[in-house]
C-alpha cells in the first residue's frame, strides 16, 4: 500500500496517495507494526507538504524524530531530520530548519547516498536564503552531478528546491557564474561536499563534527 501511495506522489496524484497512506497507517495501527506505522506517517507529511499544509506537515515531521530518537534508530532519525527541516524550511522557521539539517548532516555522511544528497541540497537551499549564492550553486552542482550518475529520480520536494533556487540565484549571479560554481561542486567527493558545509554554512559554534 506505501508503495502504491508512492507512485501517486511521484504522478503527483496526492488526493490518491493520501488514501492509500492513510490506510497503511490503519493497518500499522491495527497490527501494533511500529515501522509501518511509522513508514505511513512519514509519507502522509509528505503529502500534507505538497498540498500545502505546510504546519500540519511540520507537525508530523516533530512527531516522527520524537519517536526515532527516543527509539534510538539513528538511521530513521537522520531521515526523518531531514524531511522536518524540508517542512521547516517551507514554514519559514529557519533557524530549527538548520539544526535539524545540521544533526543529520553526519549521520548521512557516514551512509552517503541519496539521503546525504538530499541533506546537502537543503544546505544549498539554507546558504542561498543566508545570501551565500556561491557556497549554494557549489553544492547545487554536487548533487546535481551525483543525482545525474546514479540515474536518481528527482523527488517532489527536490523539484521545488530546485526551481526555488533558480528564483534565489537570479539576482546575483549570471547563468555563467552559476555554471563555474556547479562545475567545482561537481567534481568534489561526498566528503568534500560535507566538509564544504561543515566550514562555510554550518555557524560558528554548532560544530557537527
């Protein structure tokens, strides 16, 4: 069912997806399934952020890390971080938006992947709305390139960063300048990307090492 519901996000058809997430949720209920149930929250604020129910999403988003980190499942923990500060992001509510990427960031680094290019795509986002369009478009072009190798399907949410970014970038750079920047962060290694964050966006004083 979680699955089926997926394949509405990704066909943008949410009015579906929340029913079949809603009935997952039913039956992670029903058979105490901790994980299902939790699966089907996770995909159910996803959906409430798409339609614009950006508070009820953020709700849930506080919800899940509550339930990871008292379980102590740092893997889920880092997911479910990373989706809040999307929703935070969204909300407006900055600051929590960057500590909830920045608890997340090293647990990513140790795993790589889709999620860590997710994770740093939401620091491109935070570094652009901070006015730092040069350490933004670098890393814009890291998971860009990362997302072009491994055949990755952009998200809805990762869509809508992306062209959010587009709006920020205008005013200040050139498409040029843009292109030399996305280049450098193309050709940088996973670490690179995160040291790269850990030193230009990450304020002083909250080190995540």
């Amino acid at each position: 069912m979680i699955q089926l519901g997926i394949y509405h996000v990704l066909g943008d058809q949410m009015a579906e997806a929340r029913v079949c997430f809603s009935r997952a949720l039913d039956i992670g209920r029903d058979l105490k399934d901790v994980n299902r149930e939790s699966e089907a929250l996770s995909n159910l604020a996803e959906v409430e952020y798409l339609e614009g129910n950006v508070d009820r999403a953020v709700e849930l988003g506080r919800d899940l890390v509550r339930r990871w980190r008292l379980a102590r499942w740092q893997e889920r923990l880092a997911k479910s971080l990373t989706n809040l500060a999307s929703y935070l992001i969204g909300q407006g509510s900055l600051s929590e938006a960057r500590s909830a990427a920045a608890e997340a960031l090293p647990m990513h680094s140790e795993t790589g992947g889709r999620h860590l290019r997710y994770c740093l795509l939401q620091w491109s986002l935070l570094g652009a709305l901070d006015g730092q369009y040069a350490a933004s478009a670098k890393l814009m072009g890291f998971v860009s390139a990362g997302k072009a190798s491994s055949g990755e399907e952009m998200q809805p949410i990762e869509r809508q960063i992306f062209k959010r970014l587009e709006k920020l970038f205008e005013p200040s750079l050139s498409a040029a300048d843009i292109e030399a920047y996305a280049a450098e962060g193309a050709r940088w290694r996973a670490q690179e990307a995160v040291r790269f964050v850990q030193g230009q966006l990450i304020a002083p004083g909250s080190s995540i090492t």
